[in-house]
C-alpha cells in the first residue's frame, strides 16, 4: 500500500534546516534501503511543506518513521499527516486498473 507522508514545515525551517540535515537524510536513506521509503522532498519554491511516499503494508511503519525523524523532533515540522494512496495507474501502482 501507498502512503503519503505529508510535513507542514515551521516558518524558520530552512534557517534551521541544516543543524538536522544530515539525521534526516540518513532515516530516509535508511527507509530506502528497507524498500519502504520511495520517494521524498521538499515542495514549493520557495519551500512551504513536504512529500514523503512510501510504499508499506502497514500505516504504523510511516507514523513510527515521522515521530523518529528529527525534523519533526526538533520542531521543523510543525504537524503532519499520513494518506493513504490507492494507486491505479503505473509500473508501481499497488492495485493496477486498466
């Protein structure tokens, strides 16, 4: 199943981007390398939020990932929510409709 991991960044979260950074990047990576995590940024530009997706069976895996990330520890991201997806079309689609 597809998840979205959606951030509503702080209004100073790119003066304080860098202190958490490299954490950040290493749980993502993390993700990647278990094949949960699919695809993840920024979005706007100028930033105004974030788009994580992740490709999981169980929602708990994408909630236990935010609370661990430091962005949302440290108050970068202000709320955030998770969608679940229900792709149809594309190679990577969770149920495939034609």
């Amino acid at each position: 199943m597809h998840y979205l991991l959606s951030y509503q960044l702080a209004d100073d979260y790119l003066a304080r981007r860098a202190e958490f950074r490299s954490s950040h990047l290493a749980l993502a990576w993390r993700a990647v390398e278990q094949g949960e995590l699919i695809l993840g940024g920024a979005v706007g530009d100028p930033v105004e939020s974030a788009l994580l997706l992740f490709n999981v069976d169980d929602i708990a895996k994408v909630d236990a990932f935010a609370k661990a990330d430091p962005y949302v520890i440290q108050g970068l991201v202000t709320s955030y929510r998770i969608l679940p997806w229900h792709t149809v079309a594309g190679e990577s689609a969770a149920t495939p409709v034609r």
